[in-house]
C-alpha cells in the first residue's frame, strides 16, 4: 500500500468535496468583513486598513482550506503531537518574546504579519485529545492515570494562554475538552470524585480569584453581576452594547446606519463586539440568519463526526465542532449580557487572521473528515 | 490493508452521544434566539429611544499636553488651540441656511460651500465632517453668532502643539502629529482613539507618557435636540508633566546661529555630568509646520531635500572620525606596549605597504615625529605604523572602551550605534578578516570605521574627566502641573576608563599642544588665557582619492567633513565640545573656529579672532 495521505483519484474527491461546509464557512467570513467595514468607518482613514487586512486573510483562509480539505486527516493522528509541541513551544516563546498589544503579550511578530499562536492552540488540543482518546478499548474514562495525562495536556497551554493574559480563550480550550471528554463519556467512579472535588474547592477557588486575577478580569466579571454599578467603566461596554442589539429591533436600522457604531459608542466593535454592530444594523432578522448559519454548520460539523470513517476522525470532528460552538456561544452570550465579558472572538465573523485561519483550519479538518467516510486508500 | 479494515467502526457507537450533543446545540442556540427575541423586539423600542437620546453619552476630557521647556523655563514646546468647523451630515436639517450663515465668515464662495456639503453627504451620517481647519478666533466670533439656531454644523477648539521658537533645537523637542494606524494598534487600549495627538520624534515621542496626561471623562444628560442638560458625574482630565530639558535656549540659540555652513553637528556636554548643553543639527526645520497638521507638499519637500532636514545629525549622522580616533589609537598603543612614549618615527610623506601607497596629509612628510608631535601636527604615517602593530581588534577594544560604535544612551531613541570594525565583524559581513591594509586606515579613523558626534562628544568628555565615560542626557527632570518633582535626573557613570596616569597625560598634552604649538593643527581653536585641549579630523568621503589643488574645486558632496573635538577643564564649568561640518574641508580650518566662538561664548569671553601668526 503506498503510504500516501493524498488521494489518488482527484476528480472522486472534488465530487466528494464538503462544499455545503465551506460554502457556509466562506458567507460567514463575508458578512464579516462587510460588518469590520462598518464597524471601522469611523474611524476613518486608520480603519480602511483592517477590511483590506482581513480580505487578505480570507484569501489566505480559502487556499488552505483547499488544500487542506485534499489532504487526509490522518496525517494528524500520525504527526499530531508534533503539532502540539511545536504550538506549545510557539506559545512560550510568545510570553517571551511576543509584543506587548493592548496591555497582553499574545502575538509574534514577523513583520509583516503577525501569528497569534493561542488561537491555534485549541487546535492543537483537539488534536491530541483525539489522538489520546481514540487510541484505547472504548468505553468511559475510569483511569485516573489516563484522565491526568489528558487533562496535563489541556493544563500546559492552558496556563501559558492565562499568563498572556488571555482568559476568554483559556476559558475557551477547557470547554472544548471538557466536551470532548464528556463525548468519550465518563465512569460514575470519576463522576463522584469531580463532584466532591467540586464542593471542596468552589470556596478555594473563590479565594484564590480574589488573589490571582487581574485587576481588569475582576473587575468584568464583577460588571457582569451588575453593570449598572459602574456605568462608565468596565460595565460600559456591555450597556452600550446591549442598547445597540436593542435598538436594532426588528429590521436593523440598516447598513452604516446604527447610530451606537457609527457614533463610536461601542468599543473594541470590530473583534470581540462585531455582533453588536451586525445586530445594530441588520436587526432580529439578520441575527437570525447569522446564528442560523452558525447553527446549519455545527449540526453540519456533528453529522461528519457520526460518520467519519474511524475513532479518531470522530473525535476530531467533535473537538472542532466544540470550537466553534463554544466560541459562538460565549461571543454571543457576552455582547448579549448573558455571560460576563470574557474576550472570545466571534469564529469566523471577528476581525484577527489568527482567528479567522483557525476556524478555516477548522472546516477543512471537518471536510477532509467528510470526504473520506467512505473511502479506504488504495 | 488489515489494519485499515479493522480502523472502521460500527457506525453507531457514537450515535446516540452525536444526537444528545445535537439536542445541546439546538437548546443552546434557542436560548441566544429567546434573549435575542427580547432584546430586540420586546424591550427593542426603549433601547431604541436610549439610542436615539444617547442619554448616557459620555464626553470626552482630553488632558492638556505638558509643555517642553528649556533649563531657564523658558518653553520650547506649548499649547496652542486652533477651531474647526464640521458638518454632522445626518443632523443637517436646512443645507441652505448652513450656507447662507457659513460661507460668508469661512471666505468660501456660496458654489463651494454648497460642493463641501454636497461632498460630506457621502460620508458616515453621524461622523463629524470637517469644512475647515486652523480657524482664527476673529473668524470664531462671526460665526458663533449664529451657530446656536443652525443644525447640523458643530464648531470645536482643538488644542495643537506651538513651538515659539520655531527651528531652535527642531530635532531634540520633536513633533507632534495625528495617531497612525499602526500606532494606535500598539497603542492598544491604552486610552488613544483615531485623531488623537502623539508625540512622533523626539522629546515628544521619548516621554509620550508624561507628557500626555490622563484623559478624562463626563458623563452628561442630552435631550432629544441635543443640548445638555446636565452634568452628571466627571472626572477632570490629568494635564501631562512638564519635561524640562538640560539645554539652555540662549547658549543653543548662539550655537546654532554660529553654525553658518549648510550641514553637520555641534554637541557640548558637561563632562562631568553628562548633561547635554547643546545639540545643533543642521539644515533642521521648522516644527511648527508640523502642528496641527502638516501639508503634503511641505511633507514632500522636507522627506525628499537631499540634505536631510528631518535627520538628527547629533544622534544618527554617521562619520568617519578621521584623526580625532588618533587619540584612540595612540592610547590603545601605548597601554598595550607596542610603542614607547619617546620612541619616533620618520615621516616621509607617505608609507608603502604590499604595493600599495598610503599618503600623509602632509606630502613633504614630516620627518621624525614622535607620539606627541604625531598628535600635535596630526601625521598619518605614525598613525599607519601604529593601526598596522595593533590590528583592528586592539582598536576596537579600546574604542568601544570610549563608548564609540555603540548607543550612548541619550534618551532619543533613535540613535545609531555607528560601526567599530573588528575582525570577527569583517568575517560574518565580507567573509574575509580584516587585512594590513585596512588596519593601517582604521589606525587614523578612516576605513569602515563610524561615529556619531555624541560619541565623539562622550569619548572627549571621557578625557576631560579622568576616564569616566558618562551617559548623556537632555532632560533635567519632569514637573507634575503641580510643580512636585516626577522624575530628577541624577548622572550615570557607564564606566570608568581606568588609565594609565602616565599614559593620560601624554594624551592630554598632547592635545594641550594641538591648539597651543606653533605647528598644531587646531591653533584657530586658541583662546588667551583658557586652556583649551583638542583634536582635529579631516574625514574623506571618497577613497584614494589623488589630491587636488584646492579644496575649492572638488564638487561639494566629494570635499572632507571637518571633525574638531575640544575639551576645557581648568575652570569651574566644563565643557567637551564635537564639532563636525559636513563637507567643509579641513578640520583645523573650519570646524575649530565655530569651536573656539562657542568656547569663548559658553565662558563669556570675548572671541581672539584667529591668531595672526
């Protein structure tokens, strides 16, 4: 058997090719930018260079995910730890030499762009937990030993990510695990243990938030219980933002029209907030249709994982669906109110190549997964 | 194949997890819907009025920039304000009442103020557009007169920087400028939106973060029209520190207007601190070209003139240090042994060396020369026997031991670090080491070698004061607006030289000479009655070059940087000065005059005027 991870036959894959996925991933990348467009007009001539940036990188997106979607994505079960060294080792290099960027050191810079390896980490998680977890008998996880070593390998980028600081995303990779472990399933034996772990440490952790956390991160969170405690700091942002999706009502108030954007009311409108200028300006109906969209692609995404070929090729799938679920949920959750402000990009939608690559990464795995249900090389 | 078959599952193991996890999507997406539902269309029309009265509209407080002043207080940078009229596309009601009250008092025609109008349609509704720019206040009173009945049209003071004394010390205050894109990514959320001010070069730029303040903010009650109704809470901005600067304008100023040729540096340190007296690089500009805004074809003309008004000279001009480096070399030579203090040569005009000729300054040669009179007439042969026993290394050792080829530290970060070659560096760049030929060069500064003038400025100072090699610096400390002291320079000593005493004053007397000794080549440097110790430098610009017959012929780009560097230490006030004038022949002709000017200056004696014999 040639040990090829390519396909032979180039017209039965372009057949099988995800277009339904992609097609899907590319409108949300669109709507996005048309929303960075508006988000950023005001700020004038400083602002046009964020929709060409983010146009490059979709291009950019599109090509890998091509590419990537023709590529077998057991390539990852073979060479997947060295992707997950080679993030782990990107990581600390970025707490050492990153740039400092809004107070966090998260990128590294190579001149012209610039690589934010967090976002790529919980790629790089999924990855190995699919790996460690498909390679054993099925069945719950009831070995503490086997329990340690995955949760070590979510622990270790997890806490370079914290000391970034970067907590939204931190907070991100232990859902998607935390998902994928579930998936697996666990046995009552470890489900009694978490729960009295559990009541010994929610006053610990109490605590140790007072201590450990960030004068900022506090302060959120706190905001988030009651925003209304600190109108024009921290709690600011989640007022204005929930005038702006009110305000939308039914129809939106139409393009470059939101009055909450277009007066800079909203901030930081073109990453973490986008939703709310979309929302502001497009109204329920264009919420619907983006949440809709994200909603078709998850269930797309789950529907892959149930009839990928193998172990692995499910686990993946369910690791990059939980991605973008969790980022959707917690992104919409927060410009909402429903959840404290914790700094997660919308997938897809969000201005930062280092995102929007990722979640194209994202569609290709799952399409290379789809493509290849049936097939066995040879 | 095997193992492939046995990779394939039964299709539904997972099934049943997939479907419990496809219910939790569509549970999860439901509840963004519902509060999405009732955000929008349950409580839509209440946040639609919040928006529309934006009764939570939060003002701005931009803090007053610190100014800039010089050591006497007087100031070298301040705030000025200057109005701009815009237009609110979205809230003009009437175009032609705007152009009726406007057009008039703004000197526009009624056609064109209706084609502004016509052209800020286009633009975001709610952004403020922009009409006019730098509105004198005399034009401010015509039109406030009306501005309370017309909609749409919004009259704003912007405070901008003022340089009063426009092109004095241009380099070392800098200038101020509208935000990049790029600098208001790094910025971050550190407080700076699009149209704010920053520092861009200079002093302005180094202490971007005293000098600007704390923004502050009010949070005030608007009514439907517009108009506020109250205050409700506010927080006053926090004025930027004042830097005051080590510089004394009136001592600047007499140097820069002394500096008549048309390019080159003058930097005078205390050498005993440290602390920069004057820092004059010409051609500069005029900064407040700059404020607030500055003009594309001013731009152009400043970014494209060939003599670079925009460059600090003093920090980023580099220049072979020509014979001033002699004295490098000959302390280097004396400490390592390679030379006796009384052992001599004889100049012949010039040295061969594989074939190849290296020529004396002084075609005649000048015959036996010993270390002292190689110093005093500044003879190149001497210097070529020494840099040839020494090699590049020795050299570099103890160059970088006076601080040269690398940043000295001022607080302009812009600094070069110019270039010591060695033989490590000439291997990584050329691939080769460094050969006789290029050592005999580097022996009396030449060749690859590069200097900055503070270098040159610190190295002097080093001399003046005993070895120690201080860091330069302009700022004398920070005020709050209050008067309370931030911050108060205290001096740095990077390091001491250690010398050898004897050695020193070798070196000193010989510099004593220079100025002093019938023969030596900065004798247009002499001041009655002050003890003034110096080195001359004729740096080439084009390499083995056959003399011609007067400088006044060689094309302007192709003539020698005159180099002079000058110490006094004898009296209570020291100190070092560097001169370098770009292109202006020899350093003991032109650059040790303006050098003795600022001398006498500094010490408040009358310039001798050169001497007559």
């Amino acid at each position: 058997m040639p040990n090829t991870y390519l396909d032979s036959n180039v017209i039965s894959s372009v057949r099988k090719f995800e277009w339904f996925l992609c097609l899907n991933a590319i409108t949300l990348a669109i709507i996005g930018i048309v929303s960075i467009y508006s988000a950023t007009i005001p700020m004038g001539s400083a602002g046009r260079s964020f929709v060409i940036k983010q146009t490059a990188w979709l291009s950019l997106g599109v090509v890998l995910l091509i590419l990537f979607s023709f590529v077998d994505y057991r390539i990852l079960d073979r060479w997947g730890s060295w992707v997950y060294i080679f993030i782990l080792v990107a990581l600390i290099s970025v707490s050492i030499f990153g740039r400092v960027t809004a107070g966090s050191r998260r990128w590294i810079d190579f001149g012209l762009m610039r690589f934010q390896p967090s976002e790529f980490a919980k790629l790089a998680i999924v990855i190995v937990l699919a790996k460690s977890l498909s390679n054993r008998t099925r069945g719950p996880l009831d070995d503490w030993t086997e329990i340690f070593r995955n949760l070590a390998l979510v622990l270790v980028p997890a806490v370079f990510v914290t000391t970034q600081p970067d907590l939204g995303t931190a907070i991100a990779m232990s859902l998607v695990a935390i998902t994928m472990a579930m998936f697996v399933g666990l046995s009552k034996r470890i489900w009694s243990a978490i729960a009295g772990l559990a009541v010994v440490c929610v006053p610990l952790i109490y605590i140790g938030a007072n201590y450990f956390l960030l004068d900022y991160q506090k302060r959120r969170l706190l905001t988030f219980i009651n925003p209304d405690q600190d109108p024009l700091g921290a709690g600011y942002q989640i007022i204005q933002s929930q005038i702006a999706i009110g305000s939308g009502e039914l129809f939106g108030k139409g393009f470059l029209k939101g009055t909450q954007n277009q007066l800079m009311f909203l901030p930081v409108k073109h990453t973490d907030f986008i939703f709310a200028v979309l929302s502001e300006e497009w109204g329920f109906i264009g919420c619907v249709i983006i949440l809709m969209l994200f909603m078709i692609f998850i269930l797309r995404g789950l529907a892959i994982a149930d009839r990928a070929r193998d172990d692995f090729g499910t686990l993946l799938a369910v690791g990059c669906i939980a991605i973008i679920f969790w980022h959707v949920a917690i992104n919409v959750g927060m410009v909402m109110g429903l959840v404290p402000v914790v700094g997660v990009p919308l997938s897809f939608v969000s201005y930062g190549g280092s995102s929007l690559l990722s979640s194209f990464l994202v569609t290709a795995i799952l399409s290379s997964i789809s493509s290849r249900r049936f097939s066995c090389l040879a | 194949m095997t193992q492939l078959l046995s990779d394939r599952v039964p299709q539904d193991y997972y099934k049943s997890r997939v479907i419990i996890l496809s219910i939790i999507v569509c549970l999860v997406m439901l509840a963004l819907l519902i509060r999405l539902w009732n955000l929008q269309l349950i409580m839509g029309e209440s946040y639609d009025d919040m928006a529309i009265e934006n009764r939570i509209r939060l003002l701005r407080l931009p803090p007053p920039r610190g100014s800039i002043y010089d050591r006497n207080g007087k100031a070298l940078a301040e705030n000025s304000s200057s109005f701009t009229l815009s237009i609110v596309p979205g809230a003009i009601k009437d175009p032609h009442l705007i152009i009726e009250a406007y057009a008039d008092p703004l000197g526009f025609s009624p056609e064109k103020m209706r084609s502004i109008i016509e052209k800020s349609l286009v633009a975001p509704r709610f952004i403020s557009f922009p009409i006019k720019k730098n509105i004198s206040l005399e034009e401010v009173s015509l039109i406030k007169a009306h501005s309370r009945e017309i909609k749409g049209v919004s009259l704003d003071a912007k405070p901008y920087r003022h340089y009063p004394n426009a092109e004095l010390l241009c380099h070392i205050v800098g200038v101020t400028g509208e935000i990049s894109g790029s600098e208001l990514e790094k910025s971050g959320r550190v407080g700076y939106r699009p149209g704010d001010y920053i520092g861009k070069t200079g002093i302005e730029r180094e202490y971007e973060t005293y000098l600007r303040g704390e923004e502050g903010w009010e949070q005030i009650e608007i009514d439907a029209k517009g108009r506020n109704l109250a205050s409700l809470t506010r927080r006053p901005a926090k004025p930027g520190a004042d830097v005051v600067l080590t510089i004394d304008s009136s001592f600047q100023k007499f140097v820069e207007n002394t500096f008549t040729e048309r390019a080159g540096s003058v930097v005078a340190v205390d050498p005993d601190t440290g602390r920069i007296l004057a820092m004059v690089s010409k051609p500069g500009f005029d900064p407040n070209l700059f404020s607030p805004s500055i003009s594309e074809r001013n731009w152009k003309s400043l970014n494209t003139d060939p003599l670079h008004p925009l460059e600090n000279r003093s920090i980023r001009g580099l220049y072979p240090p020509a014979s001033t480096f002699k004295l490098v070399t000959a302390l280097a030579a004396l400490s390592e042994g390679v030379v006796k203090p009384d052992s001599s040569f004889v100049c012949s005009g010039e040295l061969e060396l594989a074939g190849q000729v290296y020529r004396c300054w002084n075609q005649r040669g000048h015959g036996r020369v010993s270390l002292h009179k190689s110093l005093v007439e500044s003879c190149d042969v001497y210097f070529y026997e020494l840099g040839l026993r020494l090699g590049a290394d020795r050299m570099a050792q103890y160059a970088s031991l006076f601080g040269l080829g690398k940043p000295t530290g001022v607080e302009l970060s812009q600094e070069l670090p110019g270039l010591i070659p060695t033989n490590y560096w000439k291997q990584r760049n050329y691939g080769t080491f460094i050969k006789d030929g290029e050592n005999v060069t580097i022996g009396i500064g030449q060749g690859y070698t590069l200097t900055t003038p503070i270098q040159l400025a610190m190295m002097t100072a080093a001399i003046a004061n005993g070895g120690n090699v201080m860091r330069p610096y302009l700022v004398e400390e920070i005020r709050s607006r209050e008067g309370s002291t931030i911050f108060g320079q205290t001096p740095v000593i990077r390091w001491n030289l250690k010398p050898d005493p004897q050695n020193w004053s070798l070196i000193r007397k010989a510099m004593r000479d220079v100025v002093e000794e019938r023969a030596g080549t900065g004798r247009r440097c002499r001041i009655p009655g002050l003890t003034v110790y110096a080195k001359t430098g004729t740096s080439q610009v084009i390499s083995a070059r056959e003399k011609s017959n007067g400088d006044d012929e060689v094309p302007y780009h192709e003539r020698t940087h005159a180099m002079f560097v000058a110490f006094v230490d004898d009296q209570p006030r020291k100190i070092a000065v560097v001169v370098v004038i770009e292109h202006g022949g020899g350093g003991g002709k032109t650059a040790a005059p303006l050098a003795r000017k600022i001398i006498c200056r500094y010490y408040g004696l009358p310039d001798p005027g050169e001497p007559r014999d």
